[in-house]
C-alpha cells in the first residue's frame, strides 16, 4: 500500500501557479488548514457546472468523468426546482406530520428487495455507515466488524477506527478485521468464492477466540478503493453466509455502487445475488443535496430503534427529502440505469481498443459507469506505475477532462463519470486518454 | 432522571386523531419505524411555514417558540435565493479551489475570538462533535471525555455513547466522565465555580488513576439538555482551567447556543469568558440546510490535519456554503442579536409577571431566546412535576403555540423560538402560557 494516502494532489511548491490561484491556496490554507487537499498537481478551479461539463474563471470547459456526486449532471434543472420550491414551502423535521416524507421513503425502500422494508434518514453516507454499526452492535451484541483490505467507510470515529484505507495514521479499530479480495490477491474466478470465504471464516474465528464476536461484515459491493473489484458476481455470497451463522449482520456500503451506478441493478448488492440485513446510502442521492440513510430489514431496524432515541436534527427534513425524490424520479421515469448499462459497455469497448494498440493499460473493470482502469505494462515496479496512472490523470486534467486514481497502489485510474454521460462524452474521454497515454513516458 | 426519554411525543392509542393523520401515522410507523417518534399528545402536522409561523393542512396558524434551527424564520426567502442561486450556478466540492468557500471561512472565524483561526466544515452538529472529539483524542494522546449530568451531544456512535441524555439504552463510554452541575445540585452562585472546577478535578483524577487520561471537556455552554443552567457567567471557568492543566481539550458545543441564540454574544462560551480549543457548530448555521463546522485553534486542527485525511463529501459544498454566508450576513446586518437580548428580556419579563400571579412556575432562566422554565409548585413530586410540564405544552399545542420540555425530570419548559421574534409574538405566547396555566390542574 502506497504511504501517500491521496497522491493525486496539489504540493505547494511543486507547481507553478497563476497568482489568482496562488493568492486563493495560500487563504485557503491559513483558514482551512491541512486536512483540506487539493485535487491534482495543478489544482482545478471552477465557477460554473452544467450537466457533464465544469468551467473555470476563464470559460475553458472540463468534462467531469469523475464526480459520482450529481449523478444526474451537475446543476440538474429538475432537481433544483425541486428543492427550491420545498425551501419555500416549508422546511420541516421529522417530528412533525409531513405526508412527503412517508411517500418517499416508501419509494425508496420499493426499489429494495421484500425483505427490506425499513428506512432512517441520515444527512451522509458516514452518518449511514456509523449508524448501520450502531444497529449492527446493539443487535448482535458482539463489537468485531469484518471489511476489506483498503475499505473506506467514511469519516465518523467508528466508521474511520474501520476503513484501513486511511492508513497507519488512523487508528484502526482493534475489533475490526480485514479480508483480502480475491482479485488483487490473483486469485482465479473459479476459487473466488472460496477464497473470499475461507478468509472472513478465519476473521470471524479470531474474533470468537478473542471474544470480540461479530457484529457485521461491512462492504462495499464494487469495491471500489480496493481498486473496483467486481467479479466475479456472487463471489461474496458464502462469506456472507458465514457472518449470518456467526450471529453478525451484512452491511451493504452502497454509497458509492446505489443509485444505478452499475447499470444492471440499482443496488451493488444485486449483482452479487445476496440480500443484506442493512445497506447504506449517500452521495448520489440528493445529486449534491447531504442526504443519506440506513435500509434494512424490520429486525434489527426495530430492535434498535425501540430502544435509541435516533433523532437527527436534518436528516429526513422535507428539502431534502423533495430534492433526493425528484432524483428517484428522475432515475427511474428516464430509464438512467438502462443508459449507465449502454455506454458503460461502450466506455470499456474503447478502452479495450486502446489497450489493443497502445501500452500503458494492465487491465480494465467496470461495473455499469464504475471502472478500474489499472496502468503499467508488465514488469513495471508499484513505483512506476503510480507514477504512470498519476501522470496520466494529471496530463488529461490539463487536456480538460477529470478523472483521479483508486487501488492499493493508486495505480488504478478510476472512472465515474455523471450516469446521464452520451457517446458523445464517452469518445471525447477516450480520446482524451489515448493523447495521454501517448504523451506521458510509458514505463 | 426520567425513564421516559422523550416524554412529550404521541404514543399509539393513547390519543383519538382524525383519520387523515390516523393513516398517514400508520403508513409512516411501517416504513420509518420505531426511531421516528412524534411530538406532542396529539401530533402537528404541517404543510406550510413562514417566519414565526407554521400551518396546517387545514390552513390553521401555529405560533413556532419552539424551532431553533430556522433561527431566522421558516422559509426565509433571502437565505433561500442564495441557495437556489448557488445551486443553479456550481455545486463544488472541496477538493477544487472556489473562493466562496475562502471567503465564508474567513468571515466565520473573524466571529471568534482571535486564538480560535482554523475551521473545518461538517454536515450536521453530531459530525461536529464527533470530529472535534477525534482531534482532542488524537493530540491530546488521551481518551477520557468529560460531560454534564443529562448533555445530549449527538448520534454518531463516538458521540452518543458520551451523551448521558441518552439514557441506559445506549452504551456510556467506559472513558466518559460525569460531572454535576451547580445549579441542579441547588448550590449557590457565590460557590457555584469551585463546586463545578472539584467535580472536574474529582473526574481527571478518576481517569488518570485508570490510565484513561483527558482527552476533552465537552460541553454545551448554556447546558440546554441539563434544564438551561446558564448562571452564574464564568462558572466553568476553573474546570476549563484544570483540563487544560491536565493535557485535555476544551470543546464548547455551540450547536444550540451559538450563531447569537444568547443575544449578548455570538458564542455562548463567551459569556463565560473563556476561550475553548475547540468550537462545533451545526443547527441554525445553514437555517435548515445541512451544515456544521468545528472551528478551533490552530495547534490541534493543524496537529490532527496533517495526519489524518478529513474528507466529508458534502461538506464545504458551495450550496451549504452560498447558505451559510447568506444567514450570517442576516445575522450581522440586522442586528439580530441586539433583537435577541431585548425580546429574551421581554419574554422573561412577562413570564416573571405571570408567575407572580399564577402558581404554577418554579423557577425562570434565559439566556437571550433560549429560556429554561421550570414547572411545579414547591412542594410537587417529580412525578407531578413532570405532568404538569407536559399539560402546559400540549395545552398550548391545542391553543396554537409550540414548545417542548427539557431538564433531568423533563419538568422544565424549554423555549426557543427563531431569533426573529417580535414583541407581538411574545405577548401571543405569553397570553397562550397564561391560558394554559389556568386551564390545566396545577399540583
């Protein structure tokens, strides 16, 4: 694992910079201060955003194949006037009679399989995960949580002590145990399952023999800062099972995989044919707007929930509840997953011709609009080849497209673009790529 | 301490409602469950809200003395063409440079005194908590976090579990300490400091004796939660002082009392005459959206910052942020704080003339518009006590008014109505108290 947590970013001093964005770093630094970074090593700067597209002071345009926030595009007509006519309306919490609320969240939990028919609102997907814990630990009564070699859960204490991907300098949770993915470890499709098992089957053993118990396997179901690991489909399902006999919960994080992000299905979790106790929401889910929430079955959610006292003074508030409604609606009336499912083929076709004539690309995995692209050509050092994915993603940033890097090396290209992206976008993307590819020394 | 946790809700059966709200109850019990618990005997239900106002289906006024969010009104239309106009323009993250972001951070800490220069943005005063508790941790290299009696701090898992208010449900932290407050415990003013600053050191000595150590006090300067024990000013002061001595943080949760609820400052900690290490700020910040901030020094921001990676998605977003600066311009402009100190007076004032005509009021405290009012006559058990308290609110819920209870025994009406309110609005709340009282059977 690389020692750089984000090395896809601004080091001052390292880069020349116009005054307008050196003056602005240097404010933002004295105020801000370190734990706010900047993205690539010529930091961005954007005053304006519309569907794939952001522009920066100067009117120059960069197309967004990264953010998985406003899924819908950015500044989606639609969904602003959702909220901005609730805003004016009335702006109400939980507490108090509201029939919106109540048809949401019935939408919401109709786009779940039967057995999940329960949801509380959060404002964010770390808010989603901490509670899922909560829920988790008091139901099961054990403390251990099992998650993947460089999970990222989110920024709450609880959820932070359990994403191994914030490095040594967090504090990892000794109740939590991590698992390999078959993938990385090189594992073949066809002793997937098996080896994914057989690994949280020695986690939940050594948290038995420690009498930590298991309150959850928490993951997230593309895997995606283990680098988007995907396949094959179900190869999670006995570790699955193993948790249920062990007394834990599944947790699906479908933070970043919900919302028709991988096209086949509108929950991760689908893919792999599994039906989970809890799922999490978040970004996509108010295209912008801080909304999230936990999903489950009755079970545990009323277990929990007769007993703490959840209130969350925003969370279920009718803003955002009318804003991540118009986005549902929107997701389904234009049929969104169905072209997430489309040019999520069409991006991995491109990108699998550009493999076929130029070097640079190991290998390529998608999930709908989700993808892993890993750089490097054979015998080229874990050096190397973050070097090479970092050089790359700078090299289009400056040829104006946005993508950053995943994986325990960060040498995986990630790509995310908005679920509404075209052809269009797409050939403008790959093309972008290959004039990367081309021009950074391929090692 | 009662074992009810929220005792002024609507439990099933106990109340006959109209079958519109009958269904929709039973609708929304089967998708949100057992957490979502309804205010009031007799729930509201609301369909529209302006200023002080709220309405319901039927188009009946409600009189609101109770939401300390809209700080500047229900629906407040300025505030909300800032966010609608953001929204239309960019909604950016963190990771781009933007200089509105640079700016309101500016303008925030500027609010503060001037050892306290760094902020880091959050979503909801719980994220707040939670992070200002992991930077205390991390630099004070200590664990133990001491609260008041009955604090409410939150709903992440790090954060409930340090919050007493809770009750035996939730799991208190093993590192958490209690510490009484003068004013409950019936000590006078003049020993009120040194009663407080023995009960700290009596808690540092604990957690140093088990090797737990302090890693913060965490309090609500007004300790709204505790029943709103305010006076005497600068009581805390010599607990402050041995926290620091013993290598902990000072964290004021200004999540209710900031953002001029007091009216004689900004900040409630300021009435105290302290500086803390650490601020967190969540509810009225955005008048509904979701934002929060821990401000601090920058010692521990920059200590924590340089090693941990902080990255909230939605926080520091330029929507929130576009919302945010639009209240705190409000705030300035219009003096509301000055309007703060002067209805607070007026509203105390008129409760004093009630109670000195009406049995029925124990005890008045406010500082500015958030307003402890402690129910019973002398001699009332806590059991009646408590009755009592809950009769008034629901009887002024029935007359058109809203406000809650608080306090250990939940026997303390708790009055906050938005900063807006003018002397009308206090003299329709003070005559609905007044009605209330007579008409409800005072033990």
């Amino acid at each position: 694992m690389t020692t750089d947590l984000m090395p896809n970013r601004y080091r001052p001093g390292e880069t020349e910079l116009p005054s307008r964005e050196a003056e602005l770093i240097a404010r933002r630094d004295s105020v801000l201060g370190a734990s706010y970074r900047l993205q690539y090593r010529r930091p961005v700067h954007f005053v304006r955003g519309e569907g794939m597209w952001l522009y920066d002071p100067d009117g120059r345009a960069y197309l967004d194949f990264y953010n998985n926030v406003p899924s819908l595009g950015h500044c989606h007509p639609e969904v602003n006037a959702a909220m901005a006519e609730q805003a004016g309306r009335i702006s109400a919490n939980t507490r108090y009679l509201e029939p919106h609320l109540v048809d949401y969240a019935e939408r919401l939990v109709e786009t779940f399989p039967t057995e999940i028919d329960r949801v509380v609102f959060t404002c964010t997907g770390s808010e989603s995960n901490d509670l899922a814990l909560r829920i988790a630990r008091y139901t099961s009564g054990n403390e251990g949580v099992i998650v993947s070699s460089y999970a990222y859960h989110g920024t709450s204490a609880a959820v932070a002590a359990v994403s191994p991907n914030l490095g040594d300098a967090v504090k990892f949770s000794p109740n939590a145990r991590i698992v390999a993915l078959p993938g990385p470890a090189g594992v073949p499709d066809s002793q997937a399952a098996d080896f994914f098992e057989s690994q949280v089957r020695a986690a939940i053993d050594d948290l038995n023999r420690r009498g930590i118990g298991v309150a959850a396997l928490l993951f997230d179901s593309i895997f995606s800062s283990d680098g988007v690991w995907i396949d094959p489909p179900g190869f999670i399902a006995g570790g699955v099972q193993a948790v249920r006999e062990a007394g834990g919960l599944v947790i699906a994080d479908e933070v970043q995989p919900g919302f028709g992000r991988t096209g086949s299905h509108m929950w991760g979790f689908e893919r792999h044919g599994i039906v989970p106790d809890l799922a999490t929401l978040g970004k996509p889910m108010g295209n912008g707007f801080p909304i999230g929430a936990v999903v489950g079955r009755k079970g545990p959610m009323e277990r929990f929930g007769a007993i703490a006292r959840y209130s969350n003074t925003f969370a279920g508030n009718t803003v955002g509840i009318a804003t991540a409604d118009a986005v549902l609606t929107i997701l389904q009336r234009d049929r969104i997953p169905e072209n997430v499912l489309a040019m999520g083929q069409f991006l991995r076709d491109g990108l699998e011709q550009i493999a076929s004539r130029q070097s640079g690309i190991r290998a390529i995995r998608n999930a709908g609009l989700f993808l892993g692209v890993d750089m490097g050509t054979g015998d080229a050092s874990p050096t190397d080849r973050r070097k090479l994915a970092l050089d790359v993603v700078n090299a289009m940033r400056d040829d104006g497209v946005l993508i950053s890097t995943t994986g325990a090396n960060e040498d995986t290209l990630k790509v995310r673009p908005p679920l509404i992206c075209e052809a269009d976008h797409v050939e403008l993307f790959l093309a972008a790529l290959e004039r990367a590819l081309a021009k950074v020394a391929v090692a």
